[in-house]
C-alpha cells in the first residue's frame, strides 16, 4: 500500500514538474528556448510545435525575419499572415536572426528526424551562401532592403552579425557534434569552409590603415569600396571601439594564424591600447524629472572604458544625435539617444589581458 502511495506521488511530482518546465519556456526569450533549454526538452511536443512556427516563418529565400518570438502560439489568423508574406524581404542576419533559427532546428532535428527540419536547415545554410558578398562580406539583409534603410546592404560588423555568421560556419565545416544528426554532404561542408574563408579575407581587407599601421574597423563598410561607411543618422563612419572587439577575438581564435592574420590581430590592439579612456566611469542619476539619465563621472580609480565610435580623422571619441552631428560629449546629445544606446564599453579590457598569451603561443609555433 506505502509503495503505491509513493508511486503515485511521484507520478505527480512528475507531471507537476513537467507542466511547468512546459509553461516556463513561454515566459523566456526566444533566443533562449532555441539553444538554452535542457536537452531532452528539444525532443519534447512542445518544441516540435515551435518547429512549426520556425518552419513556417521561414522566408523563401531562407532566412528568418529578426526579433520575433516564434516558441510563442501563433493564431490563424498570424499563420495565414506569415504565409502570405514568405516572398517578402526581410530576411536578416540582424539581432542573432537565421543563425539562431539554425542552430533550433539542428538541436530538434537531434531529437526528432523530421525531413522537414533538415530540408529547412540546408535552405537557411544556402541562404547564408548566396548572401555572401563575391568580397566575401555579408550584409546586414538580404535582399538587401532600399530606401531609408540602404545600408542594410553594407558589409555588417555591426551587433556582431558578420562575426555571429562566421562562427556558425565553422561550426558546421569542423563538423561539431551539434550538427552531426543532420548528416550534411560533404560538399556542404566544404562550401562552409570556403565561405569561411572567404569572409576572414574580407576581414583583413577592410581593415582601416592609418599611414600604413593597421588600427580597427567600423562597424559598417561600404560593399563595393570597402571603405567605412555610415547606417543610421547617429551611426557615422568611424573607428569602432566595440564592433572591432568581437572581430580580433575571431581572428586570435584561428589555428595556425597567417601572417597578415597576425599583422591584424597586433595592430589593432595597439590601436585598442592607445584609445582606452581612463579616469573616468559612466553612471546612472535620477534627473530633476525622475527619470534615469547616464552620466559621466570622474574616478581615478576606474577602469579602462573605450567609446563605441571614434573620429576617422582626429582619433577623438564623439558622440551622435539623430541629427547627425557629431558631438564631443555624452552630455551633449539629447535624453534619448544618450540613454538609449550603447556609447562606451568596457570589452577590449578582456581583449588586452588575452592577447599576451596569443602572442606567445604564436610566437613559439
């Protein structure tokens, strides 16, 4: 009698939990349900209903539009909406969009071998193959978008799309063991590698040189000159203290590292060395209106901060409203660009501590 209490109970302590692992992956993000839920939660029914909504949103062309929450139910009336504008252009790699999506598919795809999901998962990989730039560069959507949003079409370090992109694709040509259910052809792979390549090059060309030293990248280039190149009104061509970080990273993660690979890597840390910012810390205040206002202080004590842009001709950090015009402070601009961006970060600190090491090991190979 005890040991059927017991089973019972732990019938229900199962079913209890169950249900509300279930309910708590709809009150995540959705970058978070696509590659951060447990393992055997990708082989569950509720994931194979996100699948749906992933395969369904999927564009023609094989992208997936940016931020939208695709483990959250969709209506009739959205599902017929989506299916109506599958032809349409908004297919991206912006905000983490068609890598994300992939690595969902591929982690599903492990649990449950649905044709479908894989037949998808080879249109998102071919899709990043036919958006790649003959330079090798990629741009931010594609087809790229016209109008007031023009420079989707540049070459995108920005937000770390290009960088995001590359790391997939030497996932897939390394052949990691997220992907290895899908069994891809060995041409595929290939072509991955090849892309890869291809794009690291692209790095290496737009590389902004300064009276012959290379320095960093901006956050955007031009995807026929190669030159910096401005996005939004606030979004000038520039230095880029925090795109760049994410690119050098890239580049001290390749094995057996070219030369001009390594050219790359030392001239933009000495780049990085000579703009870091100290003696001063940003801060958050309570403004006369109750509202939350960055500010800068002064603090000896601080750490390094770099801006995100820095001028292409006097080297000097600057800082931007929606009008364009370049200011020499954060207080400068207006509330809410000031606080509604990102102006300083603080990530070629790690950058800097990593790269003594680097530079040994390359040394001694």
């Amino acid at each position: 009698m005890k040991s059927s209490i017991l089973i019972l109970f732990l019938i229900g302590l199962f079913i209890t939990t169950s249900s509300a692992q279930d309910a708590d992956y709809l009150s995540l993000r959705w970058k978070e349900v696509a590659t951060k839920m447990p393992e055997n939660w990708y082989g569950s029914a509720e994931a194979k209903a996100v699948a749906e909504n992933v395969i369904l949103a999927q564009k023609e062309i094989g992208g997936w539009e940016k931020n939208k929450e695709y483990h959250q139910p969709l209506s009739d009336s959205e599902k017929t909406l989506i299916k109506q504008n599958k032809e349409d252009i908004g297919a991206t790699f912006d905000n983490g969009a068609t890598i994300t999506e992939l690595r969902f598919l591929a982690k599903i795809y492990a649990h449950i071998e649905d044709y479908r999901y894989k037949e998808a998962f080879e249109k998102g990989l071919n899709y990043i193959f036919i958006s790649q730039y003959e330079n090798g560069g990629w741009p931010q959507f594609f087809p790229v978008r016209t109008g007031s949003v023009a420079y989707s079409g540049h070459i995108t370090y920005n937000d770390d799309a290009m960088v995001n992109t590359l790391k997939f694709l030497r996932e897939i040509y390394s052949e990691d063991q997220a992907y290895s259910a899908l069994k891809l052809d060995q041409k595929i792979i290939g072509k991955a590698h090849k892309s890869f390549n291809s794009g690291i090059d692209c790095i290496l060309k737009t590389q902004i040189v300064v009276d012959g030293s290379p320095t960093v990248w901006c956050a955007q280039h031009d995807e026929k000159t190669l030159a910096p190149a401005k996005a939004r009104s606030y979004e000038l061509p520039s230095f880029s203290g925090s795109e760049s970080v994410r690119i050098v990273q890239l580049l001290m993660e390749l094995e057996n590292p070219s030369q001009e690979v390594i050219t790359a890597v030392d001239g933009a840390i000495n780049w990085f060395e000579n703009h870091k910012i100290e003696g001063i810390k940003l801060e958050t205040e309570i403004n006369a209106e109750g509202k939350k206002n960055r500010i800068i202080v002064s603090d000896p004590n601080a750490s390094p901060i770099w801006a995100r842009f820095y001028d292409l001709e006097t080297g000097k950090p600057f800082f931007c409203d929606r009008d364009g015009i370049k200011k020499n402070s954060l207080a400068e601009i207006g509330y809410e660009r000031r606080n509604g961006y990102s102006w300083y970060t603080s990530a070629p600190e790690k950058l800097l501590k990593e790269y003594p090491d680097w530079k040994k090991n390359v040394e001694s190979n």
